[in-house]
C-alpha cells in the first residue's frame, strides 16, 4: 500500500443513495405469505416486493388506515 493516497479528482459514489439497511422487522405469517406467493407469480425474491410496495407507500406518502378499538367503558 501506499503511504498516502491523493483524493482530489474522486468524485462521489452514484450508488450511495440507493443503499439498504438491514433491518429486522415481525411481519404476520399471512402477510409473508401472500408476498412469497406473489414472488412465484412475477419471479421478484419477496423480500423485494416487499421493498416495492413499502417504496410505493412511501413516494405517494401513503398512511395505514388505523380504527383503535376504544377501552373505555360507558358507565
């Protein structure tokens, strides 16, 4: 190896914003399932799919539509 290394002319990685995290994440059995089946159906691993659909969300800034069930009890 070199002592020293010149960096001036580099320029920055093009990849770098497409990077991925490995994350750890509990998904429903049935949910894993449907993208395994979908995986089948299109030939995408489903890890990929998942990746897709969670992108989509994303970019259309997509929220989940959450009814909490109410603990309180008239009384």
């Amino acid at each position: 190896m070199k002592e020293g290394y010149d960096f001036s002319n580099s320029i920055k990685n093009p990849y770098t914003k497409k990077l991925k995290q490995q994350i750890s994440i509990r998904l429903d059995i049935e949910t894993i399932n449907y993208f395994k089946e979908l995986s089948n159906e299109t030939g995408i691993p489903y890890q990929n799919l998942i990746n897709l659909f969670l992108a989509d969300c994303a970019t259309r800034h997509l929220r989940p539509k959450i009814a909490w069930k109410s603990n309180s009890k008239a009384g």
